[in-house]
C-alpha cells in the first residue's frame, strides 16, 4: 500500500481519532504501524494558513487511529546543524 495512494484503504474506514499523536487502545506511536495511508485529497486550513492532513494508522494491535499532521511530535532523529 501506498501511503500517498488517493483512495482510502478498507482498515481506514473504522479508524479512531487519536487525541494523543498514539494508538488509542495501547499507546503504540506511528513508528510502530503496520500500514500508512495520508488523506491528501482533503487539506484543513490551520489559522495560520498552513495545510494540516489526516494520518491514518494501522496498529499492531489490530486499532485503526487518525491524526493531523499538524498533531505529529518532532521526529527523533534529529538534523545536526554544526555539518558542513
């Protein structure tokens, strides 16, 4: 699958909203998905004109869970400013 594919996988139809940026029935982070799928074709305008998308995630747990993108942590993989 697909994670920019325009048509919604079957699993994302039972997703949850995920009010925490983790799997509402055991906490897993996004890292821990199964499957991805980003909802493109319908952006929410922020206030501060920004685009923001659903993230769809399918957790090992056998939970759907949805996000904003704007809800996502920083990465831990941080970028290293002091490289040439």
């Amino acid at each position: 699958m697909n994670a920019f594919d325009p048509t919604p996988p079957p699993w994302s139809a039972a997703a949850t909203h995920a009010r925490q940026f983790c799997c509402p029935s055991c906490q897993a982070t996004c890292f821990t998905a199964t499957d991805v799928w980003i909802n493109r074709r319908a952006p929410v305008m922020t206030e501060e004109h920004q685009r923001k998308w659903q993230e769809f995630y399918a957790c090992p747990c056998g939970q759907a869970w949805w996000a904003w993108s704007s809800d996502r942590p920083p990465s831990p993989i941080q970028v290293r400013e002091d490289l040439p």
